[in-house]
C-alpha cells in the first residue's frame, strides 16, 4: 500500500531573515573586534583653539569664532581638576563648544594638565584666588570686555561658587553650573570610600605629594564596581554599530585619561568639603575667606542628571536653597553625570537650555 509523502513546510521567511541578522552581526563583530584592539586612541577636541595661557597644571583656551555676529559677554567654562576638558569638546556635531560657537558666543575653557612635583603644595586658594581670577582677567583683556560667563562642570562647578562667593564685586555677570555638589554628606559612597575611620589622607597624600589617578578613579569605580564590565560587555554587543562604537572610544579614552591631583589639594578637599561639609554649613574658609553662598547675588542656572550616580540630586539641589540670588533656576534633565553634557541627552535637552538661558543674558 502506498504512503503519501509529507510535502516539507517552508521556513518561516522572518525567522530566516532574523537568523542570517544574527550570523551577518556575529561575523561584523568579529571583524570590528580586531579592528577596534588595533585602533590608535580616539581622536578628540578637534575643534579650532588658541592656547592663551599655559602654567604647570593650567592650560587657558580660546576657540576660534564660528559665527559672524558674537554676543557681548564672552564664556569662560571651568572644567573639574579630575579630567580633561575635551568632553566638552568631543567631535563636530558633538561639541558643546561647537554648539555654543555656532549659537554666537565667545568661549574659552580653563582646561588641567597633571601637575608637576613641584605643585604637589596647591590648594583651593591656589585655584579660586589666583587660577580663576587670572584666567577671568586674561578673557577681559583677549575679549576687551569687563563681564564674563562662567561655565563650571562638578568639581568645576565648585571652584566657580568659591570663586563667586569670594568675589562679589567681580567680572562674572552669569554663572552656570553642571551637577555641582554642595551638600558633600549626601555624596554617600564617596563618603564610604573616604571615611575618615578609615582613609589615611594626611599619610597617603603627604608620601605621595602627587595623588595617582588610580586613586582618583577607584572612588569613582567604587560608586559603579561592574560599571567597567557591563560597559565591555555593552560594547561586545554593538561592535558591529560603528556609531556606537565611535562613541565608546571617545568616551572610554576621555575616562581613562583621569588626571592625578597635588596632595595638598587633595587633603584639603577631603578634609574640608569631604569630611567637614564646609562649603554647605558655611565654614569653609579659603586664602583666609569665609566663603559663604549666600553671597552669591548673580543670576544662577543649575543643572542636575537624574540619574546622576556621582553627584545626586540631594548633593547639588541645596545650591538654590544657599545662593542669595533671586535670577535663579534649577533645571533636572534625563541622563547621567556625564551624558548631561556629552551625548544624544545634551545635544536634544541640555545644550539648547543652556543657549536660551545665557542667550538673554549675555547682550
């Protein structure tokens, strides 16, 4: 008796497609593997710039106008003394220094190059009673203009309200700052990881007299402990996307390039801010100046990351409670620490307000 013969059912023709995806990845990925481990580092800050000023840990920018008519006050960012000020420059068409040149605005960036042995003594004085105010009237004189815009990101963003409260009757006619701690107690791993039971400052820094980055970075390693592993397993998976990829090796090149800091600095910076929270209750004293918050009357933006691991919320937010400004604004956008202002999130959100807010300001 004769059988009939099953005719085979055809694949599924998504399925296929999905599968010869999956392989097409697999195979891209392999390639970009090997050309990824075989890549220089990332090329950065490409953006046009002049070198105005330059003394040990300092280097003083100005970048090249972009735009035919330019708003009165020059801007002055102040990057934080941990990294390298190029994430504010990454790549055209990522560059808030490229933006904001576009936009109209004269800008130069107080930008930190590791500090020689012999800076191993700077303290706050050294950065908010002579950098700053040096670099404030080195802009005046390039600019020929009296008042200034300042820019200050994180620690940056510290030395700018030092600088502020201890100069009232200063230059800076607008000051901006990027997820700024003040309230240093509610930096809670930072403060597990420098608890003073534990972490001997006087005796690490004094031996060192330049603290390696590798302190540095373990504080902030601390904060996120799979934080590298889940970032290669991420790049892992998008090795084929070359965007992606262009974008991590930025990025990765900008976090791993974490500058070391003068042992004074870093004691006092423990001690004082750290420790003590002196810059909140008001009794940080720097160069023999109280320096108090309140004194700061000048317009105010702050800008904080909702997903800021590094600086939380409850860190910088007490900055709009301390400030005696009444031109004052506080502004949460989505992102984290450093996307707020490098990224898809700062190019969307961030970067248009910071326009907006200086743009009415600065005639």
């Amino acid at each position: 008796m004769a059988h009939a013969v099953k005719e085979a059912q055809a694949p599924d023709e998504d399925w296929v497609a999905k599968v010869r995806g999956e392989i097409d990845r697999a195979v891209q990925r392999s390639i970009k593997s090997v050309e990824y481990m075989g890549a220089g580092p990332a090329e950065v800050g490409t953006t046009p710039k002049d070198v105005l000023y330059t003394r040990g840990t300092l280097s003083l920018y100005h970048y090249q106008p972009m735009s035919d008519e330019i708003y009165r006050v020059p801007v002055l960012l102040v990057m934080a003394t941990t990294n390298k000020a190029y994430i504010f420059d990454l790549a055209p068409g990522q560059s808030m220094v490229e933006y904001l040149l576009k936009a109209g605005y004269d800008v130069y960036v107080m930008d930190w190059n590791p500090p020689r042995p012999d800076e191993k003594d700077l303290l706050l004085e050294h950065y908010t009673q002579r950098f700053i105010p040096d670099c404030v009237r080195r802009v005046q004189e390039d600019s020929g203009v009296d008042d200034v815009n300042m820019i200050g990101y994180c620690m940056g963003g510290v030395l700018s309200t030092i600088y502020c409260a201890t100069h009232t009757d200063g230059p800076v006619q607008n000051l901006v700052c990027f997820t700024t701690p003040v309230d240093f107690s509610k930096m809670e791993m930072f403060q597990a990881w420098a608890d003073k039971r534990h972490f001997k400052v006087d005796q690490m820094a004094d031996a060192m007299g330049i603290v390696p980055a590798s302190v540095v970075t373990s504080g902030f390693d601390a904060l996120r402990p799979t934080g590298r592993v889940t970032g290669t397993l991420r790049l892992w998976d998008n090795l084929w996307n070359d965007e992606y990829v262009k974008q991590y090796r930025m990025m990765d090149r900008w976090g791993t390039e974490t500058l070391p800091l003068a042992g004074a600095y870093f004691k006092e910076t423990i001690k004082s801010l750290m420790w003590e929270n002196g810059l909140y209750t008001g009794k940080l004293k720097v160069g023999g100046k109280k320096v108090d918050l309140g004194k700061i009357t000048i317009p105010l933006l702050s800008v904080v990351a909702e997903h800021d691991h590094i600086v939380p919320y409850a860190a910088a937010h007490p900055l709009m409670d301390k400030v005696g400004s009444t031109d004052k604004e506080e502004v949460m956008l989505k992102g984290g620490h450093v996307s707020l202002v490098a990224g898809p999130n700062a190019v969307k959100r961030m970067w248009p307000k910071l326009d907006q807010w200086l743009g009415e300001r600065s005639t």
